[in-house]
C-alpha cells in the first residue's frame, strides 16, 4: 500500500512516510540530561549556590550513594552552620547507615541551628529523631 500523502495545493504527491534518513545527533540538552548531571552543570557555573550543593547532595541520596551524599552535606554545613535541612538529612542518611553516634552529633548541631533560625518546626522534628535514636 503506498504512503498517504498531503493534499492541498503545493502539496500533492508528499508522502508523510518517515523520512528515510535520521538528522545528525544533537548535543544533549538540560532537560535530557540525568538530574544529578544537570545540577553539576550548574553548580560548575555557581559553586556557591546553597541550593544547588544541597539539591546535588539529596540526588546522590536518591540514587543510593549515601557517603557522597553525607560528604556533600558535610561540606555544606562546614561553609553554611545555619542551614537546617541539610543538618537533618545528614543525621538521617547518618542514622541509615548505622552510624548514630555521628547521626547524634548532627540532629544537635541541627536543632541548634534551628533555634538559632527561629525554625521551631525542624527543631521539634530533629528533636524527636533524635530521641529516637538514644
């Protein structure tokens, strides 16, 4: 059966058939791009994004690399103490793998941060992680 095509004037005789090329590869955009990728990228044009260090960290968490993620939320609250939900997510990727007494060491200096804040809704959740694990 031969391909359909276009009527209408200027248009007889076009197939809509696929062409029988394919057009030459396109370098990847963002958008196709795997997450964590994308947030390298930008991160490699914003290092002192906050943000962006924190999101990098939580993708390496969801893929399953817990210690790149603690390495990268260490790194985080070295250079910004104030930044509670790193000091959460920390303690628990802390606590997941068996480490509690590092996991202990984190929700302190967490709630601390909270306080200081003024962020009482992470400081009643760290605290109650916390208790927890005692």
């Amino acid at each position: 059966m031969p391909a359909a095509s276009l009527d209408g004037p200027g248009r007889a005789g076009r197939s809509l058939a696929a062409p029988r090329h394919r057009p030459a590869a396109q370098p990847e955009s963002p958008l196709q791009m795997p997450r964590r990728e994308q947030l390298e990228q930008l991160l490699a044009a914003d290092p002192d994004d906050v943000f962006l260090q924190y999101a990098l960290a939580m993708s390496y968490a969801t893929e399953g690399d817990a210690p790149e993620a603690i390495r990268r939320l260490d790194d985080l609250v070295g250079g910004n103490p104030d930044y509670v939900a790193a000091w959460f997510q920390k303690g628990q990727l802390e606590a997941g793998g068996g480490n509690t007494a590092a996991a202990q060491v984190s929700l302190t200096r967490g709630i601390a941060a909270a306080r200081k804040t003024g962020n009482a809704h992470a400081e009643g959740e760290m605290t109650a992680f916390l208790e927890s694990l005692a």
